[in-house]
C-alpha cells in the first residue's frame, strides 16, 4: 500500500514540469593547433565556467497524465483490497485452525474414553473365561479391539500437534510456542443456529478480492487512455537560465556572476509520432484486449464469490443437521453398548455383539466429534465468502511503530508512513457484523 501510494505522488507529480535541473560546471579546453579552422598563433586553451537551471515540461493535453493519475489511484485501492483480503484469509484460517484443535482434542479424547470402555470389557472376558463361562476366543478379540482402538489414537495427536504447528505460525509465533495462548480444556466452539447474511449481492461487492478486482480493470481502462494519447502531438514548453564564461581572449571565468554573460533559451515545441502510427495503434489494441481480460477476471470474481457463499451457507446447514443425526445414534450406540455388556456379563450373549456395539460408538462418536467441528467451520466459511474480518485494522495505524521506525530511520518518507487509506475503504452496509461473531 505504501509503495502505491508512493507511485501515486510521482504521477501525480508529472503534471507540472517533469524534468528541472540545476547545471554547473568548470572546464578545461586545450583544442589542437593543426585545426585548420583554428588560428594557430591565438591561445587555444582555455577554461569554461557555466551555471544554471533547465526545465521542460510537456503539457497534458490530451489528458494521458491525467489518465496515468487515473490508474495509479486504482492501483493504490487495488492495493488496499489486496491489504485486506490477506486479512480476511489470515482470520480465517487462525479461525479454522483453533476449530481443528479442538476437534482433534475432542476426538482424542473419545478415543481414550473407549479405551477405557473396552478396558473394562476385556477384563470381564478374562474373568468369563477364566471362569469357564466362555472361551479363550472372547478374550483375544477383546484385546484384538482395544489394540485397534489404541492405533487409532496416533491420528488424532499427530493432526493435533500440526495444528499447533499451524496456529503457531499464523500469529508470527516460532511453532509449538504457543505457551498459555490455549486453555488445554475448552471444547469445540459452538456456532450461533441463525447466521443473518443480508443481501449476499451487496455483500459481494465488499469482498477485497472482488474490489481488487473491480480495480485492477479500472487501472487497465485508464491505460487505454494512455496509449491512445500517444497517436496525437505531444506539446511542451522548454527552457533554460544560467550564466557562461570563459578566460579565452579578453574575458575571465571570474565573469561567470555578472548579468551580461546571463543565456536564456526558452519556447515552445511539439513531438509527433506520425511514422508510429501503426506501432501505437497496436499498442492500443493490445492495451484494450488487456481490460477486457481484467473485466472477465473481475466477472469471473464475483461467479467464484457467489459459490463460495452458497457452499459455505449449506455446509453450515448440513453440517447442524449432521450433528443432531449423529447426537441421537451416539446416545443409542451408547446404550447399546451399556446393554450388550451387561447381557454378555450375564452369559445371555455373546461377546461378538459387544465387539460390534463398542465398534458402533467408537465410529460414530469420532463421526460425531468431527461434525460438531464442521458447524464452527461452516460459519467461518460464511465470514470467509463474505470478505468478513478485515475490519479488525479500523482504527489501527497501518504501519506498527517499529517497522515505521525503521523505514523512517532508511528513507524519507514525509508523511505517507502515517498513511490513512479510510477514504480507500468500501462503504458499510450494516449487513455483516465486523470482524467475527462470537463462537
């Protein structure tokens, strides 16, 4: 954002004269006596002081500066869209990441629950068999399940410590250092049932992505404009003021300050490329197949923003769905296993029926675990479609105090690190609550 608005200031600079120069020098000749032209017996060496100052300056007739204005100032919004749309993808995925945290939390800990469950069914298989009530067959598969169960527990850690890993590095963070950041025990955020979108057409147009879009063909017009400038004359007004001296004959380079050896030129001129005329009609050309390739990537834009607001929409709704399916066969497999166990504790069956039941919950409890997260990632994908989280910055200075510091420290910056792109911003529609709702 910076360095457009630093482009922005040099083309808006080009409409007064675009070359001033201070000129000086002192000179030193010795030109050779065999020059016919010279006379031989004059000194022929001597010294040469000049100053002063130069300009031109070429008239924007035609409006190609004004038109190079143009487009920088929609690379510069360009710019801030871009700005923002990173913001938008960053608190999405430090958003997403935290929802798989927890998932992957929740998830472990349904596998360490059943171990226990399946614990305590292998020792009442050993105790039937030892017993006589049942045979050595019934204990293997009771061992054969928990070990199965207890490979399942390696997936769940590893995701678990990745996302870590991931959210780490999301807020700048070397990965793993996340220190007191997480609550060890918090369960898996809890989306709102309800999500009032507004109308998704004028949300659309506030996505960064779609503005930066929307800007980059808008600078591509402006080109146009540009280029076509060049098939017409170009007018300048040119001139120089400074003083000439030189020891050569009956003067002195001491003279250099005195009025009477002032020089001035000044006057108007013009340029035409009439024998590029062909050339500069191509580039025209070429120019306009650019917009219109700029003015399809924009279209395009917005048919990938409609998409993505309605698959986040009905994988938020599905998702709530597949929670209260999954939240009524967990609590029937629960049961099941409750009765299976007691049955076969009671000799009226056998353990295969415990083996299926206990497999029943621990499936559609980790499927259940999995779906809980996919409602929080389903409203965060709303907020992503929509271009929501962005306005986390309003208010903020846009450059922190230490990087402003340093780069004042390098360069001169004036005033634009202290940069408010405000004005820059798309218009409120009151439609989408900034940044995030609460989870």
């Amino acid at each position: 954002m910076l360095e457009a608005r630093a482009r922005l200031g040099s083309a808006i600079d080009n409409l007064y004269p675009q070359q001033q120069q201070l000129q000086g020098g002192l000179n030193y000749g010795d030109k050779s006596r065999r020059n016919p032209l010279l006379n031989r017996f004059n000194n022929n060496s001597f010294w040469l002081g000049q100053a002063g100052i130069s300009a031109d300056w070429e008239i924007d007739f035609w409006g190609k500066i004004r038109r190079a204005i143009e487009s920088s100032e929609a690379g510069l919004t360009a710019s801030v869209a871009d700005y923002n749309n990173v913001l938008v993808t960053l608190l999405a995925d430090v958003a997403s990441t935290y929802v798989n945290i927890r998932t992957f939390e929740e998830r472990l800990r349904v596998v360490r629950a059943n171990l226990e469950i399946q614990k305590s069914s292998l020792a009442i298989a050993h105790a039937r068999s030892t017993e006589g009530q049942s045979s050595q067959r019934d204990v293997e598969q009771a061992k054969s399940e928990l070990a199965e169960t207890q490979a399942q527990a390696p997936q769940p850690e590893i995701g678990l410590q990745q996302s870590h890993n991931a959210l780490s590095v999301l807020l700048g963070l070397p990965p793993a250092a996340l220190g007191d950041l997480l609550d060890p025990h918090a369960p898996i955020p809890r989306a709102p049932l309800k999500v009032a979108v507004g109308i998704p057409a004028q949300l659309l147009r506030r996505r960064p992505d779609v503005r930066a879009a929307e800007q980059q063909a808008a600078a591509e017009s402006a080109k146009i404009g540009m280029t076509k400038a060049e098939l017409f004359p170009a007018f300048s007004l040119s001139g120089t003021f400074g003083f000439l001296s030189s020891d050569n004959g009956a003067f002195s380079v001491g003279d250099l300050a005195q009025w009477s050896s002032r020089s001035l030129s000044v006057g108007p001129a013009f340029r035409w490329n009439i024998l590029n005329y062909g050339q500069i009609t191509n580039q025209v050309r070429a120019q306009d197949a650019v917009f219109q390739q700029a003015v399809l990537a924009y279209q395009q834009q917005v048919l990938q923003a409609q998409r993505e607001v309605e698959d986040a929409l009905v994988a938020f709704l599905r998702a709530q769905e597949a929670v209260d399916s999954l939240s009524r066969a967990v609590a029937a497999a629960r049961r099941s296993v409750e009765l299976a166990t007691i049955q076969y504790r009671e000799g009226q069956t056998d353990y295969t029926t415990v083996l299926t039941a206990q497999q029943a919950l621990v499936r559609q409890q980790n499927q259940l675990a999995v779906a809980r997260g996919d409602v929080p990632q389903g409203l965060i994908g709303i907020y992503r479609a929509l271009g929501g989280g962005w306005q986390i910055r309003e208010g903020r200075p846009l450059v922190p105090a230490q990087i402003k510091a340093e780069m004042a420290e390098r360069t001169d910056w004036g005033g634009l690190l202290d940069f408010d792109d405000g004005a820059l911003q798309p218009p409120a529609t009151g439609l989408l609550p900034p940044p995030w709702p609460e989870l």
